[in-house]
C-alpha cells in the first residue's frame, strides 16, 4: 500500500528540501517507486538536487493546475541523473522556476482540492509506493491540505528559539488532524552541543518522537545542493541518520 509522505518546517533554510531529496533516494536505493513534488511553488528548487535542468522541465506542478497538462505529465523521471545504485525509480514534479509563471500562480492562487486530486492520482497513475511532498514553509492552505491527507509528517526544525518556537503551531495542527505518523527531525546542529540532550528536549517540549538529530556538516555545506548526499557521503554519520530516519517511515 502506498504511502504520502509530508517534509515540513515551520521556517525556511532547515533544508526540508535536501531531506525530502534523500528521503526519496534512499526508498529507491531498496527498489521502491517514489514520487517527489515540490509544492513550494513560491521559492521552488529541489530540482537542482536531482539534476534536473530547467530546459528539461517539459512540463512543471503549474502546468498541471493551470489545466495544461495530467499530473503524470509533469512527472519527470530524474533515476538516472543522480547517480548510485538506484534498484527502484524517483520522479519528480518539480515547480516552475520561470519569474512570470512563479509570479502569475501568487496573483491568482489555485485550486487547492485539484492540488489533492493530482497527489491521488500520481499515485495510482505511477504506481508509487511513496509520494513524498515537499512543503512551503508555514502554514497556508496548501501545506494543511498536505498535512491532512499525509500518511506520515515529517517536522524539521534547528535548534534555534525562532524555530522552536514556530514549531509548536505545526505540530498543535499536525495533532488536531490526527496525522497517523509525526517524526521530528533536528537538522544543523552545532558541534558543540549534545546530540542526545538535543533530542530529549525536543522530545519534552513536543512531545513528539524525535527520528533524527543531524549535526552540521562541512560536507553538506560544501556540496552546496549539487547532488544528493547520501549517494556523494554512503558513510557519513549523516547517510546513517538519514537510513534511520527512512526505517522509521517504512514502518
């Protein structure tokens, strides 16, 4: 049975957007289709994770709800542009990034049940086993209807006062819509703070589970977006939290 996935953070830079991408990579490294759309239609750019140009970009998330094209033709199969061993397939719905288009979807808004419809659809018309969606930051229409269909949510946040406290409104709302599965996720942490002590307050102050905590990393910084990750660093202390987090959703 397939599973929707939503990656949220309250606030943006807690690199929702590069988890999502190695969410999605990992459940095909085990053979899983996975879908991936980018619902940050405001300040979209997970496509630059996957390799995908924008010349590519046949059709975008915004065709699809300007009535241009289906849900699945906005489907781009991205499996074999990022490299490792990929036994399963990821396709993405990406976002325009062309300033008119980005520009022309916030003046006029969409239709946010048709937003709903394509998530069902993809599904069924791709045969995805995970569809994975990744969130605007903050809570608008769009990111309730993804929390309220979500199978599981996950919540990124750093250990920074801002963000716990924005984080409280999430998950106040992640729990009145009864999501089946809430997973917290630390990101950035710096290396002098205490991994564990980080997790048990976020743990007590949520009361939520905590999957992951992910310390900074030079790496991540220094691949600066070019590529996924857990494909570029198999070893890292990060890929390893990464795979934990993963375990805990195909659960």
């Amino acid at each position: 049975m397939s599973k929707i996935i939503s990656v949220h953070s309250f606030r943006g830079g807690t690199g929702k957007s590069n988890t999502t991408a190695n969410i999605s990579a990992l459940l095909a490294m085990d053979g899983y289709r996975v879908g991936v759309v980018d619902t940050d239609i405001a300040s979209p750019g997970i496509h630059v994770l996957f390799n995908l140009d924008e010349s590519e970009m046949v059709h975008s998330l915004n065709d699809y709800l300007w009535g241009k094209c289906s849900i699945e033709d906005a489907a781009h199969d991205v499996t074999g542009l990022i490299g490792g061993d990929i036994k399963g397939q990821i396709f993405l719905i990406p976002s325009s990034i062309k300033a008119g288009e980005i520009a022309r979807i916030l003046r006029e808004g969409y239709d946010v049940g048709l937003l709903n419809d394509g998530f069902r659809d993809v599904v069924d018309k791709l045969n995805l086993d995970f569809l994975l969606i990744d969130t605007h930051p903050g809570l608008n229409e769009e990111t309730l209807l993804s929390i309220a269909i979500s199978d599981a949510l996950v919540i990124i946040l750093r250990p920074d006062s801002q963000d716990y406290q924005g984080t409280i409104v999430t998950v106040d709302v992640a729990k009145k819509l009864d999501v089946p599965k809430m997973l917290m996720v630390v990101n950035k942490v710096p290396s002098t703070f205490d991994l564990a002590d980080v997790r048990t307050r976020v743990e007590q102050t949520y009361n939520a589970t905590v999957a992951a905590v992910f310390p900074h990393s030079d790496e991540m910084m220094t691949l600066a977006s070019s590529g996924i990750f857990a494909i570029q660093y198999p070893d890292n202390i990060m890929t390893k939290a990464l795979r934990s987090l993963v375990d805990q959703l195909k659960a």
